[in-house]
C-alpha cells in the first residue's frame, strides 16, 4: 500500500499502541522491506501522539467536519 500510495507520513494508531517502540520498529522494518526506496527514502512511520483514542477523536473530528461544513 505504501509503494501504491507513496504516502508523506505513515501513522500507526489504535490498540497495537500500547505495544510500543518495539512493534513500531518491527513495522518500520517491514515497510522499508517490501515498499520501493524511491518511496520510503524519507518516509515516516510514527505513533499517534493521541495513544489508544486517536481513532475515535479522528472519526469525530472527521463528522463534525461534515456537519459543520458550508458545502
């Protein structure tokens, strides 16, 4: 996905954040692995700054966007 996409940031959020910087390298090392270079050469993998709630504070943000859009 990230060969396709070729994404500026990549950022792992959820449940799996509680497992740490060790999982983050394993995934760091996988992405690196299998994407093209001319892709991952400056491209990083993070973990959300939010812990645990990221998902739900960005689905809501995500709605009321929506709801209190002009368009």
């Amino acid at each position: 996905m990230v060969s396709f996409y070729n994404p500026g940031l990549v950022v792992v959020g959820g449940g799996v954040t509680g497992l740490g910087h060790g999982l983050l390298g394993a995934i760091r090392t996988q992405v690196y692995r299998r994407s093209l270079p001319l892709v991952t050469g400056s491209l990083p993998i993070v973990l959300i700054a939010l812990g645990p709630q990221g998902g739900v504070i960005g689905a809501v943000r995500l709605i009321t966007d929506h709801v209190f859009s002009s368009a």
